[in-house]
C-alpha cells in the first residue's frame, strides 16, 4: 500500500469526523413563531398552544372564539388574528391588547388604544370593514351579523 493513500485516508476520516462533530454540536433551535407563541402562554392567563399548520399557530384562550398568531411570510413579519362576538366585550379587547404588546414588543396601553380605535370605527359611515395604521402597525377589524374580528400584522419593510 503507498504511503500517499494511507495518509490520504487518515485526512479524509479525521475530516469526516470533524464534519460530523460539527453538524451535529449545533443546538437545536425552536421557531421564532413558536417561541412567540410560548411567551403568548406565559404572558397571558388561559392562552392554550394548539396546533401550528402552514405558519400558522392555533391558539385558545376563553374570551375569544378563535386567536391565531401568523408566522412570517413574504408579506408580513407577524400577523395576529383574533374573533369574537359582533360587540367584542372589553376582555376580549384587552385580549389582543396583550397579545399584540407582546407580539410586536410595543407597550400595551398604546395596543389598547389601537385596537378600541380600531373597533370604534366599525359602523354607517366607515362601513363593516376598516383597515387602519397605528404605531407602524396595519389593523384591519371587520363584522358580521355574528361576529368581528380583528387582524393585526406587521408589512417586511417595517
């Protein structure tokens, strides 16, 4: 056997190995919407983690008939999504509140206020469906005869 291939094959294993202890001392890290999502549950009482599907993470919490909190994608960095009934009581309100302070890291008495004025402009004159800006955020709440929602979400270039 020739010395060149010997060592040639001692280089290429010590390479090998050298890969693989690499590869493999890497940490595995959790996705950033499912952190967001966990911070959700610790922050706020009654928020349950349901399944996450197409980016999208199922959340429950008692004063909302459905919470979703949307990873990013092409358009948005966060979107959160939030039902309930055709007057949303003042729970619910402070429900996305929290959620969206959290979320969007902005303070939750500003979020408060975004999401009532939000709310607010539902009616006659603006009609059933409202998108809004406030604090570099795009709100959109709309109803139905049974329902309103509001979506919450944060464009890329923001």
């Amino acid at each position: 056997m020739n010395s060149f291939d010997c060592s040639f094959g001692r280089a290429a294993f010590a390479i090998a190995v050298a890969l693989g202890t690499l590869l493999s001392a890497q940490p595995a890290r959790a996705d950033r919407c499912d952190d967001l999502a966990k911070e959700l549950k610790n922050g706020i009482e009654g928020v349950r983690i349901g399944q996450t599907a197409a980016g999208t993470v199922y959340l429950a919490h008692p004063k909302a008939r459905e919470i979703t909190l949307g990873c990013s994608s092409k358009n948005f960095s966060n979107q959160l999504f939030g039902k309930s009934d055709r007057k949303p009581t003042p729970a619910f309100i402070d429900l996305m509140a929290s959620a969206a302070a959290i979320v969007f890291t902005l303070p939750k008495d500003d979020m408060q206020r975004g999401v009532t004025r939000c709310y607010r402009r539902l009616g006659i004159f603006r009609g059933d469906d409202v998108p809004s800006r406030y604090r570099r955020l795009d709100m959109r709440c709309a109803r139905t005869k049974t329902e309103s929602s509001i979506t919450i979400t944060r464009s890329k270039d923001q």
